[in-house]
C-alpha cells in the first residue's frame, strides 16, 4: 500500500470515528425530559427541520403509511395539555407532533410508487420496473386489503402456511398484523425525529398516555387514522430528568447465535 492510499484509509478512519463519537453524543444526550423550560422557544426551523428527517426514515416497501400533525398554535396546545392527561411533559411543552399511520391510504400511495416508477419508463419496462409494478400493483393490494368477511384474511393465511411448507414466505394475515406493520414504520420516524431534535439542542418526549378519541376528533381524523404517539417538545430542564438511564444487563437482551 503506498504513501497516499494509507493516508486516505487513516482520514476514512478518522471520519468514521468522528461520526462514531458524534452519534453517541446524541444517543447520550436524547433522554425522555419531563419537565421543560416554558421561558425558552423552540424555533420552528428546528421541528421542520426534523420532520424532514423523519419522512427520510426507513419505512414497509416506501408506502410512507404515516402522517405527522405539528401542534404549535396556543389553542391547540391548550388542548393537547388537556387530551395528554396533565403530564409534565405535556402541560410544559412549548410544541407537539403528533404520529399517526394512514393504513387506510394504502391504495393511494401504492399508486404513487408505481406512478413514480412509470415516471422512469423510457420505451419498454426493464426488469427492475416491471418487478416494481407488479409489487404495487398486485402485491401490495394482497397484502392491505380487507373486507367484512375477512376474505382476505383467509387468503393471506393460506398462502403463509402452504408457500410456507416448502420455502421462507412472508406471513401476514389480519388487520393486526397491517396495523403492527404501519406502527413499526411510524416509530422509526418517531425515533429519527426525537435524534434529530436531540441533535438540534432541544428536548422531547415520547407519550402514550392520552385520549385518543379526543386527540381524533380534535384533528378532525378519519376513521382509519391511528394515533402512534405523541412527542411534546421543549427546552428540557434538570428536573425533567426523574434519574439515571438504566437498562437491562446487555447480555439478558442480547443473543448472538
């Protein structure tokens, strides 16, 4: 290895390193703050910024089965104080954003995938867009539809138990098993979003207590909407932190095999 080539691998590692170094920082720094400091703002650059980085979160096939309702009007966190239950988090938030899956978008967005690669077609499909078709054209309605019988289900169930004898298959069957598929993607988001904040200086909270029917029909939410969680957002403070982070031993949750 000459001169110049170990000089890039060591700035390479270098970089790495620093971008180790940064990322615990904010691992370190993001904890759940109850308590925030109402005397300071949070600029609104600071939540768009990382809405963004949430909509860029990994995601179920793209289907983006997600919305996010940004809370910042005096009126409405008044409400949300209320709909929250009186956390601390809650009645001392300057802002919220509120996770939500769009299951019931599904036809709608799996149409904007195909129309988004149709987009690309110069002449004849190549393979790769003709796979992407069919994927949301005809696998994607198979794994979202449902119906009052549950036709659907029983298909989906079917096909995971006899494909399943003879080779790995993807087994989905219920509208539980949509709804853990939308949920699992919107907390990604959620996760982006509180680093990012993190990351920006601020401080956020994850909740799960709270009414969501009022939260619903606040937002003026169709049936098919789910609220995931709500974060309220702030300056945290000393007090907002209720003691040390701890967790389970690593080797009682860690299995390598």
């Amino acid at each position: 290895m000459n001169k110049e080539n170990v000089e890039q691998k060591i700035d390479t590692e270098d970089q790495q390193k620093k971008y180790s170094i940064e990322f615990d920082s904010i691992i370190n720094r993001r904890r759940s703050n109850r308590k925030f400091d109402t005397s300071i703002k949070v600029p609104s650059e600071v939540v768009e910024a990382s809405i963004q980085r949430a909509i860029l979160s990994p995601n179920s096939s793209n289907m983006q089965l997600w919305e996010f309702y940004w809370i910042k009007s005096d009126d409405m966190k008044a409400k949300f104080h209320h709909f929250c239950l009186g956390q601390n988090a809650a009645k001392t938030a300057d802002q919220f954003v509120v996770f939500l899956t769009r299951k019931d978008l599904w036809k709608k967005r799996a149409k904007w995938n195909a129309d988004r690669i149709r987009a690309t077609v110069v002449g004849e499909e190549n393979r790769i867009q003709k796979l992407g078709l069919q994927y949301y054209t005809k696998l994607m309605p198979l794994v979202y539809s449902s119906d009052f019988f549950g036709f659907f289900t029983l298909v989906r169930r079917s096909l995971g138990f006899f494909m399943g004898l003879v080779k790995p298959f993807y087994r989905t069957a219920g509208v539980a098993d949509q709804r853990v598929v939308v949920h699992k993607s919107c907390a990604l988001a959620a996760q982006t979003f509180m680093l990012s904040i993190a990351a920006e200086g601020y401080d956020s909270c994850p909740m799960e207590g709270f009414d969501s029917l009022r939260v619903k029909k606040a937002l003026d939410l169709p049936r098919g909407a789910e609220v995931s969680m709500i974060i309220a957002i702030g300056k945290g403070t000393q007090a907002g932190i209720y003691g040390p982070r701890f967790r389970v031993p690593f080797e009682e949750v860690v299995f390598v095999r």
